[in-house]
C-alpha cells in the first residue's frame, strides 16, 4: 500500500465527498426545456441556468468535444512552456480565475432563487480564492477543492453525451498514461505546483510516517510525505456521473460513483511506495463497470 490505511481512506471520503456534491451541482443544473416562438415558429430551447455566461452552444456534442479535447492540448502546452520560463505570477492569475470561476459555480447552484445570486456567490468566492491562494491553509485547500470540481464539471457535462463522454475518459486515460509512465511530465508538474506556486490542483494530505516519528521526539527535522490525488482524477468522473444523471437517472449514476471509487481505492491498496501512477486508467475502468451495471439493472 504507498499510503497507511488511514490516509489512504481520507483521500477516499474526500473522492467521494466531491462526487456527492458534484451530483447536487450539476442537479441544480438540470436541463430544462421551454418552448419560444420565432416567426411564427415554435422551437424547443434548451436551457442549463448557468451563471457567468457558461450556457453551452447550441451544437452537438461531437463537435462540442472536439473543441474540448483541442481546448486540453492547448492548455496542457501552456502550462508546460510557462512552466519551463517560470512565468508564476501569470500562472497563479490563471490558476486564480478558474478557482474563482468554479467556486463561484458550485455556490451559486445552491443560491439560484436569490436574488442576485451570481454576485453573492462571487463575493464568498473570492475570500476563499485569496485563503487558498495567499494564505495556504490545508484545511481551506482540501474544502475548497471540493467544491471547485463540481463547478468544472457543472460547465462541462452541458456540452456531451454518452458516447462523447466516454471517448473523453478513453483520451484522458491514454493521457494520464504516458504523462505519468514514459513522459514523466505529471510529475514534474505536480512538484513544480507545489514547490514554486505553491498552488496545487487536487486533494493534498501532508504527513510524517512512523519512521520519522523518532526524529520527531528528539526534536529532529523529518521529512513529510504528501498524499495526493490529481483534480483531474476527481473531475472526470464528475462529469460522467451529470451526464448519467442528466440522461438516465439516479441510479445509474450512484453505480458509475460507487465503481469509480471501488476502483480508485483498490489503486491505493495494491500500489507501492515511492512509485507513480496514472489514476484515471483505474477510474476510467471502474467508470465503464458502473456503466454496464446501471444498463443491466
């Protein structure tokens, strides 16, 4: 096991925990179909009441995900050659903006009746982007980034289907792959976050193993281990279960959570210490095993 028990069964309920949410948000966000008439013409329209101007496009969602996987790529490409010039003071207005964004989001799913809820939402927001940011508290990382996944994936899930939904997770994974195992850049991004911007996207557990604990007591400098688990791997199936949930119901939707997180925690338990490893694979895979269950029942 690369983690104790303990710190492996944290990062689990804090998985989960976002899923959870994730599925309130993005109800919140339920689709909602109205008719208008336009020219004599009367044409269903479609509607998600996201706020900040986050309605998706009217087009179909292969074009939708051909956009997203290039929006990726970008972004990826980016981050990697801002990385490289150490340009952190843009990368940490960047990583500030989506945090807003997508904290903002979630908040606002749950004040939508209130009057002027977009701007409330944004004014809780910020204060918690500036802790998370600036003051670096682990308690306000951790809480903070469960609510800004649900957020992503509240955008996201408006823009696929099924079937876009899952080429997407089958592209992630052979990403997570070969960033993690022969590129080895997932690693490098994941320490430069931490190291430099001191900003890190996911959920981060520091703590000091029983080795270290000696040193400890004769007040000696230890080492502490990180626990961590990517946003991305948290997103993701987020975004799976909306789409489910938007498509097929609840139930379906509870069986792609509870797979993807059996799946996750089986990663932790057979996994070693000191090695890395793509987790969307694993999730990916326990995703499909919730799929095909919710179809058979």
């Amino acid at each position: 096991m690369k983690h104790s028990l303990k710190i492996t069964l944290i990062l689990i309920t804090m998985f989960v925990f976002a899923q959870l949410i994730g599925i309130l948000v993005i109800h919140q966000y339920s689709p909602q179909t109205s008719q208008i008439s336009l020219n004599g013409t009367s044409t269903n329209v479609t509607s998600y009441n996201l706020p900040y101007g986050f309605e998706p496009p009217e087009q179909d969602a292969s074009t939708n995900i051909i956009s997203i996987i290039i929006s990726f790529a970008l972004a990826i490409t980016l981050l990697l050659i801002l990385m490289k010039y150490k340009v952190e003071l843009f990368l940490k207005l960047w990583f500030g903006a989506v945090i807003i964004l997508a904290l903002s989001t979630t908040i606002f799913s749950f004040l939508k009746p209130i009057q002027y809820a977009s701007l409330i939402a944004l004014i809780i927001a910020l204060p918690l982007a500036y802790l998370k940011i600036i003051k670096r508290n682990i308690i306000v990382h951790n809480v903070t980034e469960l609510l800004i996944y649900p957020g992503i994936a509240a955008i996201f899930v408006p823009l696929l289907n099924l079937t876009t939904c899952v080429i997407l997770l089958i592209l992630i994974s052979i990403y997570d792959i070969y960033a993690v195992w022969h590129a080895k850049f997932m690693q490098k991004m994941a320490k430069y976050q931490m190291s430099k911007l001191k900003i890190f996207s996911g959920f981060l557990i520091p703590y000091i193993q029983k080795t270290e604990l000696t040193k400890l007591k004769n007040k000696k400098k230890v080492k502490l281990t990180v626990a961590i688990l990517g946003g991305g791997d948290v997103v993701f199936p987020i975004i799976l279960s909306g789409v489910m949930l938007n498509f097929y119901g609840l139930i379906p939707e509870l069986l792609v959570t509870i797979a993807s997180t059996l799946s996750l925690f089986a990663l932790f338990m057979f996994s070693e210490k000191g090695k890395f490893y793509p987790a969307m694979p694993f999730i990916t895979a326990g995703c499909f095993v919730g799929l095909i269950l919710g179809f058979l029942l």
